[in-house]
C-alpha cells in the first residue's frame, strides 16, 4: 500500500484549485468566440478568426493536464475539484440562480456554465481523482476479463452520461436562459443528476480496466477535430440528432470541453499506469499490503527464541562447549588445571 504523503495531498490541492478555475474560464472565453463565429456570424473559412480562441482552448487544455498529472504525487487535488461539481449541479437543478450568477461574473463565464462545461469537466476529474485513491490501496490487476468488459462498458457509460447530460442542460439550463423562465424542471434536473452518474462510472470502470478511457478520448478528439476542420458536414450529422441535445453537443465541441476531456483522458491513462506500478511495487516492500509477497526470505519465528536465519551451528548445550557464533554462559576453565582451582 503506497499512500501519498501529506505535503504531497497539500500541494496537489492547492495546484488544482488554482489552475482548474482558470482553465475552464479559458474555456468559456474561447468557446464564446467560437460558437459566435460558427452559429451567430457564420464562418467564411477565415482561420485567422480562430487563432485567439484556440489559443485559450489550448492553454485551458495544457492547465488541465496538468492538474490530472499531479496525480501521480497524490490523488488529494482531482478530488478536491471534484467535490466543486456540486455548484454548477446546484446551477443545473436550480435554474433560477442564474440571474443572479449573471450579475456577479462575466458573461463569458456564465455561458460556459449553461452548455454544462465546469460540470462535465469537474465530475471526470472527480472520478479520476477516486480511482488513483483506490488503486494506491489495492493495486491489484482485476483480471483479463474485467479488463475486457471495462473496454467496452467504459465508452457506452460515457456516451450515455453525455447524452443525457447534453439533453438535462438544454431543457434546463439553455431553456431557461433562452426563454427567461427559470422555473425548475424535474425531468431536465434528473436528465442532469443521471448524466453525471454514468460519466462518473464510466470513468470509474477504468479501476478494472486502466486503458477503458482510450477509446472515448479518440472519439471525442476527432469529433472536435471535425467541427473545425468540416464545420458544414459537422453541423448537419448533429442537428439529425433530437432536439436539445442537437444543441449542446455542438457548443461543447466548440467550447472546446471535448478536446480537453479527450487529451485529460489520455493522460489520465498514463498516469493510472504510473501510479499503479508505484502502488505494486511499494506493495512488495509491505507485507501487510493486500495482496503483497512477504518482504523477508524466511518465514517468521513461530516460537520466542526461534531465529532466522538459522544458525550454522547448534547452540552450546554446557558450559564448556563452544561453537563458531555460540556464547557461553560463563568463560571456560583454564586447562590444565591450575594449583588450588
């Protein structure tokens, strides 16, 4: 068992509650241009248009990846942030907190919060930060078999939790900001509360399966790939799908949370490998570590006085006797014998 030490806990909170804020406002600033110029403006294939916003984008990614490889000192900072989904979930169930929201930040930020952007992203570092948790404790490989179904659970839990999550924040969120009535909807608040369920255990599959989060992370990469490179055939694909989701699944490509899912997951995946190679090989030094070999060549002694490993010769059963490595009670008699010993 390789627990991370307290400094270690302490700095990689304070990396992360730091850095993900800015990120995910980086986010929102360069997904606001984004979207504006795709849907709003329309766009003329000018790229010098999205230099400014990918640059942000980009750098919110690097923050991202960052604060997933501090997991390798301690899975304390992805937790920390996890725990803050709860605000923008808050957000999503309540949306008549919004007015308010919209009077004390940017619109910039707000924005990024009705397409879902803190939520998705918070609720995956979240998971990430609970499975390095587990893994330090038991580092265990779950088997082939385990490895297998994670592969194929892992991509149908996220892809679930996406939909129903992109469907939750429209009919809530967007709905409400869109129509000014921010009266709250039961069926958008448990679209919402159940998307983040399954992007929760999607991620948290990769406990069994360290490599589940490869395939979705490709997916997600190319599909933001294709929203910049093939705007018109993207569009089109999206829009046949129902209505609401039609909606938010483009702006969270274009607000760039897919492409910073996609490489946090990614990277994520090299970090579980590190960390559980770090737990098993601290896990031999351990005995008591579940699953560990016993760190010592002999078995232990069963009987006080019982000594490994074994001495050469036996021990001295008279005073006199003496033996490589045996200490007598008490020094031998001189021989020959002196006058009046």
């Amino acid at each position: 068992m390789r627990r991370s030490s307290m400094p270690a806990r302490l700095l990689t909170a304070a990396i992360a509650l730091v850095i993900t804020p800015i990120a995910l406002v980086l986010l929102s600033m360069g997904g606001v241009t984004m979207n504006r110029t795709f849907f709003e403006f329309g766009f003329d294939g000018d790229i010098g248009r999205l230099v400014g916003p990918l640059l942000l984008q980009s750098l919110a990614v690097v923050l991202l990846v960052l604060v997933v490889l501090t997991g390798i000192w301690s899975s304390a900072g992805l937790i920390v942030v996890g725990c803050f989904a709860l605000a923008p979930l808050v957000v999503a169930i309540l949306p008549g907190t919004l007015p308010l929201l919209y009077r004390v930040v940017p619109q910039e930020w707000g924005d990024g919060l009705v397409y879902g952007i803190p939520l998705a992203v918070l609720t995956a570092l979240g998971a990430m930060g609970l499975v390095l948790f587990l893994v330090r404790r038991d580092p265990r490989p779950r088997g082939t078999a385990l490895g297998i179904i994670g592969i194929v659970v892992a991509p149908v839990l996220l892809a679930a939790g996406a939909w129903a999550l992109a469907w939750g924040v429209a009919e809530g969120m967007l709905f409400a900001v869109q129509r000014f009535q921010f009266d709250p909807r039961p069926d958008a608040a448990a679209a919402v509360l159940a998307g983040i369920l399954l992007v929760f255990a999607g991620v948290l599959v990769s406990r069994w399966s360290p490599f589940a989060l490869i395939l979705p992370a490709l997916v997600l990469l190319v599909g933001g790939l294709l929203m910049l490179v093939a705007p018109e055939w993207a569009s089109r694909v999206l829009f046949t799908l129902p209505r609401g989701v039609n909606t938010v699944i483009p702006g969270l490509l274009l607000y760039g949370a897919a492409a910073a899912a996609g490489v946090s997951y990614l990277a994520f995946t090299a970090v579980l490998v590190r960390v559980r190679s770090q737990a098993r090989l601290s896990g031999t030094q351990d005995p008591h570590a579940p699953g560990a070999a016993a760190a010592y060549p002999y078995p232990p002694a069963q009987h006080p006085g019982d000594q490994y490993p074994p001495a050469p010769y036996p021990a001295a059963e008279h005073p006199g006797d003496q033996y490589p490595g045996a200490q007598a009670p008490y020094p031998p008699a001189p021989y020959p014998p002196q006058p009046g010993s």
